[in-house]
C-alpha cells in the first residue's frame, strides 16, 4: 500500500541571501576536490561505487516494497524536510560523505526537484529510448544535478542505467535521440550495492532491458541549486600548478562519439570551469581568448 512522504514548505520564495553558505558543522573533507569537479565537467558525472552500507540499501529496498516514495509528490519541497527519520532515503543522501557531494555540486540547501523510484521487472528485451530530461531547460550557465542509486547488485543483465559521457552540453529534443540503441563510448552501470551515480541533468542517458527473472530498482533524486554554483567543492589546491595541469588534461579529454568536434565540447568545457571558478582568463588552447578578441570598428594595430 503506498504510503505518503511527509511534505514540506516549499522553498520557492526563499532567496539565495536568505540561506546560509553552509551547513552548521559540516566537514570540507567531505567535499569534492578540484580533480573530481574537472572530471564532473569533462564527463558530466561522478560514480562512487558501494558507498552506502548494505543496512541502508536494505532498508530502503523493503521501504520500496512497501510501496514508499511515490513519485514528484513533494516538488519543490525544501531539501532538509524531505525523507525525515527514520526514512533510509533522508539517512542515505543525508550521510556526510554523500552531503558532501550534493554541496559541492549545487551547494547548500538546494530545492528538492524530484525522485522517481525506477522499477524495472524482468525478463524483457526492451531497451528504454537514450533521452535528455530537461531539454526545456534555458539556463546558460547553471545545472542541476540527478543522483542515481543503485540499493542492490547490479549485473550486466540486469540492464542498469546508461551513459553517454560528455553529452551534457548537446541539448536535443527529448525523444529525438531515442532512435539511437547504442552510442560509441557509452557507459552501461555495472555495480555492487550502494553505488551513487552524480549526474549533470543535461547527460544522455537511458534505462537498459532487464533479462534477469528479478526485479531491478534504481532510485533517481533530482536537485536545483538555490545558490550561485561558485567554488562549491574543496578549493584549497585550486591554484596549485600540478593540479591545474591535470584540470587540464581532464578538460581536453575527448570522447569516442566526439569525431571531428572535439573543439566545440573543449570550449563547452571551458566556458563552464570559468563559471564555476569565477575565472574569466581561464582557457585550452587559447580556444576562447581567440575568439573572444573582436576589436571595436576601424581599430588599427600600432606600428
């Protein structure tokens, strides 16, 4: 029998000004480093592989069975009051190491989007159509974010959830690359239990044919920063040349499916390290001071 998930205030009104830069008490080692936020941006996610203790995965795979957590019933819900004790989802996404993570990505106290328990019973051979969530979305610089949990094993039948790395700068109509079953370079989730997937909401993904005889669950949140996303993550080695140097390689690093635009994605790269860094100088290759170079109308070099 489904039961209800304890609502909450919406944060709507709420300004960025009115919340508070950080959680009281909350511990930086938790956050993302620089390396990790550059791969963020290069790939469009992060996987942290049996991060959640088998206690909460069970828990929260019998609160599914019981029929908890009905889809998009709270949007827009503050984050904090979502899930309360003793609900294994609010213990899991609120574990610090998983806090950490979520902050470093769209900062503290972001708004509670959604959450959409994905069931899939097998034995099928259907494949879920590769789609971009939020196509709608105008926003030129900030994102959110959508975390995949996997609370059981997940093996290459079981058809876990699919990636295509470094897509999430291509906006596309949701449906319209649906027609597309496989893509070079792209990642199927092949885990143990406890395994969180952080995502850019613009990444191509898809679910994949379930051909075991169980059941195959993945527990989806979506998140929207109610802060600018600035400097989030541990920023203590951001000047540090060995590690702008790997920020470097990371950001150049292409995909397979890139072919002879690997330019393009490396200034979509680009333009997003300078946002999240505040660095306006910041370039590969000279890709954007190049083109950002337009002198006024009947400008003449100096001899």
């Amino acid at each position: 029998m489904n039961k209800p998930v304890a609502e909450a205030p919406s944060a709507s009104a709420r300004s960025a000004a009115d919340l508070p830069t950080q959680v009281p008490g909350f511990d930086r080692r938790h956050l993302l480093t620089t390396a990790q936020m550059a791969a963020f941006v290069s790939e469009g996610f992060l996987r942290f592989d049996a991060l959640v203790p088998a206690e909460l995965c069970n828990a929260l795979m019998a609160e599914l069975n019981d029929g908890l957590y009905r889809p998009y019933e709270t949007e827009g819900a503050d984050w904090e009051a979502i899930w309360p004790e003793p609900l294994a989802a609010g213990r899991i996404f609120r574990m610090p190491e998983v806090h950490g993570i979520i902050e470093s990505l769209v900062g503290p106290h972001p708004r509670y989007d959604h959450h959409c328990p994905h069931l899939r019973t097998g034995p099928d051979n259907g494949h879920q159509g590769l789609h971009q969530d939020a196509e709608f979305d105008p926003r030129p610089s900030g994102f959110d974010i959508q975390v995949s949990f996997f609370p059981h094993d997940i093996g290459p039948e079981h058809g876990g959830t699919m990636f295509v790395p470094g897509s999430h700068f291509r906006r596309v109509h949701e449906s319209e690359i649906g027609r597309y079953q496989n893509v070079l370079g792209q990642v199927q989730t092949v885990c143990k239990a406890g395994t969180l997937v952080f995502w850019h909401a613009d990444l191509w993904h898809a679910g994949r044919a379930n051909r075991t005889a169980t059941e195959r669950y993945m527990f989806k949140l979506r998140l929207n920063p109610m802060v600018r996303q600035l400097k989030l993550w541990n920023t203590d080695d951001l000047h540090d040349p060995a590690v702008i140097a790997g920020v470097k390689k990371v950001l150049k690093r292409g995909q397979p499916w890139f072919g002879q635009q690997n330019r393009i994605e490396t200034m979509n790269r680009v333009r997003l390290w300078r946002e999240l860094t505040g660095d306006p100088t910041f370039d590969l290759n000279m890709y954007w001071t190049r083109t950002g170079n337009a002198p006024q109308a009947g400008y003449r070099p100096v001899r």
